[in-house]
C-alpha cells in the first residue's frame, strides 16, 4: 500500500511539473505575440513617417510654385504685387498635392551659382558701355528691385532653415524613441532565448539588462521546477554550468546580430558528457536554421560521435610533431584545395 501511495504521490508531482511547463510555454507564446504585435506597430509608424515626409515635399513644391509665379508677375508688373496673379490657393487641396511632383534639379548649386555670376558680369559691363549711373531713374529702380529680391529670398531661407531646424528636432526626437524600442526589443528577445536554451538542460534563467548603469545581470536557476535553486551570482556555478549558461547567452545575443561568421574556441573543455552532448546538439541545430550564417567550432573532445552532412563538415587535425631544432616541423594546417 506504501508503494502505490509513494506510486502516486510521484505522479501528481509529475503532472504538476508538467502544468508548470505548460503555463511557461504559454507566458512564453504571449510574450512572442506581443513583441510581434510591438513590431508591426513599428513597421506601421515607419510607414506613416515616408508619408508624412512626401507630403510635406509636396507642400514645400506647391508653396515654391507659388511664390515663383508672384515673383514673376511682380517684376512684370515694375515691382507692385498683383492681385489674383495666380490662381493658386495658400492652402493646397489634396487634388493639389498629387498633381504636384518633386522636381529633381539637373544641375547641381555650384553650376548655377556660376552661371548667375556670369550673367550678372555682363550685366554690370553693359552698364558701363552705356555709361549708366545710380542717378539715372532706370539704374536706381533696377538697383531698388535687385535689393528686395534679395531682401525677399533672404527672408525666404531664413524660413526654410526655421522650418528644416523644426523638422529635424522633432526627427531626432523619433529617431531616439524608436532606438529605445528597438532596443527594448533585442532585451526582450535576448531574455526569451536565454531562456529557451537553458530549458533544454532542465534549467531556467533570465538576463537583465540595466542600461542606465550599462550593465548585465544573469539570474540562473539550476532547476527549471524549483525556484530555490535560483541565483545571481555566476560564481557560485560549477564549471560546466558556468560553460552552458555562457554558451546560452552567446547564442541568445548572436541571434541579434549580422556578423556572417561565428568562431566559438574550446567551448566544450568544462562540461561534463551529458552537458557537452546538449551544448554541441543547440549548437549545431542553431547554425543550421541561420544558413545565411557560417560557424566555425573548435574543440579538443572527440567528434566521432557527430554524424555529418552538406551543411556540417568536420575537420580533424593530427597531433602536431614537437621539435626542438629551428625551423622544425610545426603545427599542422588545413588543406582546403
């Protein structure tokens, strides 16, 4: 009778185990749901900021339009506005802003600085061919509507480099926001795989990140089911769980990064035979789903064990020939032809 109750008592621990990594494995799938719905937040508000970009292009070109054709009947008119010298509205209709496209000039500002100077050059010398003063009427209306030309493009840029100023504070302002997402986001997603190694050794675990201090905190739990083994300081680990629990984070943090390569050397030496068999298998099932990846693993253990295929080549070296005389046989390289 003490068997079957012992019997028993062991299944109801087993079943509660098991309920305990099942509501894991749900805050886990909630977790990955909210981080892809804090995505395409993302995605959307960078969709939002390309419009708004076009449509204050547009806005400036149709203003730029206006103000051109002012200008034009203004001068043909001896410098007094015209009223209702165009047909253009201040305020632009959206029919307005599609019809309006974004002129990309052909040549570039220094070229045109230097045909108005050139123009300008030979406005001067017809001048003084025609031996024209400033007490002519003709030379001092032309002098007066040069100067608020002037005086009107002046007040033009000092407008536009107002308006650019505002624009790019307020772009620097969102670029910082979505920097502190993003980097909120790696945090979460580090956290999750940290996790999600760990588990495959029966542990648990979590990073965290204090970014006003710059540093990393790793909270370890020997037991995924018992919280008690849990604790903050990497030193009290044994080698071998000091190893697993680096190799985790390593992983967890790479899957963030972009460096095409990935050397890992001598990662395997403190782990005991059961530990290195669960670190080599992430290892390799890990390099095989990023194939725009290559990593390249370094050990002194044996390999004999690791079945190869077109995406894992195992590379074997001989035990190099010690010798004491100079220029010696040395180490062993790899021939790759």
């Amino acid at each position: 009778m003490e068997k079957v109750e012992a019997k028993l008592e062991d299944i109801v621990k087993g079943q509660n185990r098991r309920q305990e990594v099942v509501d894991k494995c749900r805050v886990k799938v909630q977790e990955r749901e909210y981080a892809l719905v804090q995505q395409e937040a993302i995605v959307a508000e960078s969709k939002d900021h390309v419009a708004n970009a076009l449509l204050v292009a547009r806005k400036v070109q149709y203003k730029t339009i206006c103000q051109e054709r002012r200008l034009e009947a203004k001068e043909a008119n001896g410098g007094i506005a015209v009223v209702g010298a165009d047909d253009m509205d201040d305020e632009p209709s959206e029919q307005d802003l599609e019809s309006i496209e974004i002129v990309v000039p052909k040549y570039d500002s220094k070229k045109c600085q230097s045909r108005i100077a050139n123009r300008e050059k030979k406005i001067e010398n017809e001048k003084k061919r025609r031996n024209l003063s400033e007490a002519d009427p003709v030379v001092a209306r032309d002098k007066y509507l040069r100067a608020k030309k002037d005086l009107d493009s002046k007040m033009e840029q000092i407008e536009a480099i107002e308006q650019n100023v505002k624009m790019l504070i307020a772009d620097v302002k969102e670029r910082k926001r979505r920097w502190i997402d993003f980097r909120s986001h790696i945090a979460q997603m580090t956290n999750l795989s940290f996790d999600e190694f760990l588990q495959k050794k029966n542990s648990a675990g979590r990073v965290e990140f204090d970014h006003d201090n710059q540093q990393l905190n790793i909270i370890f739990q020997k037991d995924n089911t018992d919280e008690s083994t849990q604790t903050n300081d990497v030193k009290a680990l044994s080698g071998g769980e000091r190893s697993f629990t680096t190799l985790s984070l390593l992983l967890a943090i790479g899957e963030s990064l972009e460096t095409p390569f990935r050397v890992m050397d001598e990662f395997d030496v403190f782990l005991d035979p059961v530990a290195r068999k669960r670190a080599l298998q992430t290892l390799i099932e890990v390099s095989k789903n990023m194939e725009h990846r290559q990593f390249i693993f370094i050990t002194p253990q044996d390999l004999s064990q690791i079945p190869t295929d077109n995406k894992l080549k195992i590379f074997h070296l001989k035990a190099p020939e010690r010798s004491n005389r100079v220029g010696g046989p040395q180490q062993q390289t790899l021939n790759f032809e």
